[in-house]
C-alpha cells in the first residue's frame, strides 16, 4: 500500500497550486481546466514549471555549453515552440520530429539528428535541410555520400560513439557493451581515417551513455569519461572537432524513496572539462540534449471517475483514461517491477477522508491498470484523477489506437 498524500514525504505535488482542496495548473483549478479542454482524459503541460527548469539547468552549466531539447521526449508542437525560444538547439530521431523542429523555427544549423537505422529517404531529408547528422554506422555514410551528391549540399555529420564503458545507474543504457546504438569506440578511428573518402563534413562527436539516471556523481563520471574518450579519438579526426555532444540522461524521480538529481557534481564536472575543451579542443562547443528532465516534472495527465466498483472488499476507481494514453504509469514501459506513479484525486487535494484504491482504465485487459492499493481521498463519478511527473514518454509513446477507445488531448498551460 503507498500514499501520496503530504505525510508520504513526496513533495511532487509542491510545484503546484492548491487552494480550497483543488490542484491548479497554469494559474486554472483543475475543474476549469477539464471545462476549457472540453474532455477528459487530457495531459497538460505547465509552461511556468519549464521555464523554471530551463534557468535551472542554464544556471548549473558553464555560460558555453549549449542546451538543446530532444523532442522524443515529448514532440507535442505547442511545447517544441514554447522549447524553441529557451533552448540553444533541439535533437531529432526521425524526420518526423525533424519537420516538427523546423516547423518550430530551428535553426537548422543547431538541430542534431540521431537513431540508428535512419531510412534512406530520411538521410536525404536531413541533407536537404542542413542539420547535423550522428552517423551510427559506415552504411550511413554511404548514402549520405549519394545524398549530398543529389540534394547538392555537404552532409554534415558527427559521429556517435559506443564507448567502451558502461553507465552506472541508468534506467536504460544507450552506450557499453553490444549496442545497436552508435560505432563502437575501437572502430572509430578507422573510420575516421575512411571520411575523406565519403566526401562529408566532419564536425565532432556525440556520446550518450543511458538515461534516467539520478546519480549526479555517475553523469559526472559519464561526462569526463566521455571526454576524454573523444580527446583521444580526436587525433585521427580529418579537420578540428567543433562539436562535442554528451547527450542527457539525466533522470526525475517517480517512485517513493528516490530522490531528485543533484546537479551540483554534474555542474562541476562540466565547468572541469570545459577548461579543458578551452585548451585542448579549443574550437569545440560542449552539447547537452536534454528531454525528460526539461519537461517530465512539468506535466500531469488527468482522467475522470466513470464508476466506483467494489469487487469482494476492493475499491476500483473506473476512469475514461488508462494505459493506451499512459503507457508508463501502466508499468508496461519498460519497468521490470511496476510501481505507481504519484496520484492524486486533482479536485479533492485536502480531504480527511482516504481510502486504498486502484485506479484502473475502460480497456478490457487486466494491464490497464494507472494505480494499485493506493491511499487516496474518497472520490466517485465526476472526480478528476490526476497522475503526475507525466511531462514526458506520455501520449506519443502510449498504443492509442488500442481497442479503439478515443485519443487523449495535450494542453500547454
């Protein structure tokens, strides 16, 4: 059993407002929220908690190192614009997300494009637009030799390294050991000495090691670690490295007893290594692409009480929302052993009376499950059931479609 009421010790609901027992987002109560949105189940973004995350990380990192936004964290159009005036540069993995970053106003100049398995047709696109490819195999090179020869533009690229180390701590790791992701580090150098051959525009290298981490120690370890592998790779470059990429992976907490990332060894470490980038590398600029930790604590999803069943002394609150809208909460995004997101009833936040409820969703599978054995205030019919720290892998990385039950709206607040 798990509470998220105040005495839990969770403080994920104190970035937001909440007066007369109702949450507010935005500087809007809850209830008139779900009016404006017209429907429930709904996500909705509060563009004050970004923007204070944003200063956050600008105040943490050296005044050169630019932060770029990577929008598979969450490629909602309204938030990529509001993103694009905050940020340095954004990060794509498909030219679907690169037509949402230029539609956004991106500079091309500033947009990275990463992902393995990057289709022809993609590869050309990205050439024609002039973004910054991280080419993860030599078979990319050879279509970008062909694409740069038909568009009549130099690929730009960089490439992404799997290192030869793994992170500690990640949630997923992206780096270390057999990777789908990237060239391995022993076979970098030789293709490096192959560029010329591809006729490509070498800028620098990317390195992204895993994500959801909340150890700053281990990000900081990550960020020497990574530079001093490219350092050393740099010898064989064909021209001076002018980009240097050490991804994110810098984690938020969702579950009881884990605690928020500490920035202050991240921050050292990039103040260290950009003193040394200023003397070793010297035309180099350091990237940051961060997704989750730019958005994921600034957004909630809320769904409506349909019915409130009991079943053999078990409380199941049934609401119009569930795993096709919320993989995660769900469980079935990855998480080896399913845990509950923070949850609350959003339009009755200081109400005495609990009970232990689960919270489940309209589809006819016992997966659909938002929220097990939790304490929550008594709710019913009506009652707006809120998840949060669903800023990001929310809407975009959930089987909508599944059982055709209707898509859920996304709001910026």
């Amino acid at each position: 059993m798990e509470s998220w009421i105040v005495s839990s010790g969770w403080k994920t609901m104190d970035r937001f407002d909440a007066t007369q027992s109702e949450l507010h987002v935005g500087g809007l109560p809850l209830t008139l929220l779900a009016k404006r949105a017209g429907q429930t189940p709904f996500y909705a973004y509060d563009r004050r908690l970004i923007d204070a995350r944003v200063a956050a990380v600008r105040r943490a990192i050296p005044a050169g190192v630019q932060l770029h936004y990577a929008l598979k964290a969450n490629p909602m159009p309204a938030l990529v614009g509001h993103l694009k005036t905050l940020v340095d540069g954004m990060d794509v993995a498909s030219a679907g997300e690169l037509k949402l970053a230029l539609d956004a106003g991106a500079d091309p100049q500033h947009i990275g494009f990463a992902g393995p398995g990057k289709r022809k047709t993609e590869l050309h696109q990205a050439v024609a637009s002039g973004v910054l490819l991280h080419v993860e195999s030599v078979r990319e090179l050879g279509v970008l030799a062909d694409a740069a020869q038909e568009v009549g533009r130099m690929a730009r690229v960089a490439l992404r390294i799997n290192p030869d180390w793994e992170l500690r701590g990640a949630g997923m790791h992206m780096g270390g050991g057999a990777k789908p992701f990237g060239i391995d580090a022993e076979q970098v150098s030789a293709v490096l000495c192959s560029l010329e051959g591809y006729g490509v525009s070498f800028e620098g290298f990317h390195i992204y090691a895993g994500s959801q981490n909340l150890r700053g120690t281990v990000i900081a370890e990550s960020v020497e670690r990574s530079y001093n592998l490219m350092l050393r790779l740099a010898h064989d470059a064909p021209r001076p490295i002018t980009y240097v990429n050490f991804g994110g992976g810098w984690g938020i907490p969702y579950f009881p007893g884990e605690v928020a990332l500490d920035l202050a060894p991240v921050s050292e470490a990039l103040y260290k290594v950009q003193g040394k980038l200023e003397l070793e590398l010297p035309s180099a600029k350091i990237v940051l692409e961060l997704g989750r930790y730019l958005v994921g604590e600034a957004g909630f999803y809320v769904a409506r009480v349909i019915e409130r069943k009991v079943s053999r002394d078990k409380v199941f609150l049934i609401v119009d929302g569930g795993m096709h809208h919320h993989l995660a909460a769900s469980g079935n995004f990855g998480q080896v052993i399913r845990r509950n997101y923070p949850v609350s009833v959003g339009n009755r936040l200081n109400t005495k009376e609990q009970e232990i409820v689960s919270v489940v969703g309209p589809l006819c599978t016992p997966l659909d499950l938002l929220a097990e054995k939790v304490s929550m205030a008594a709710a019913g019919p009506g009652d707006l059931i809120v998840i949060f720290q669903s800023g990001a892998y929310g809407a975009t990385a959930s089987p909508q479609a599944f059982l055709g039950h209707p898509a859920c709206l996304e709001l910026l607040v």
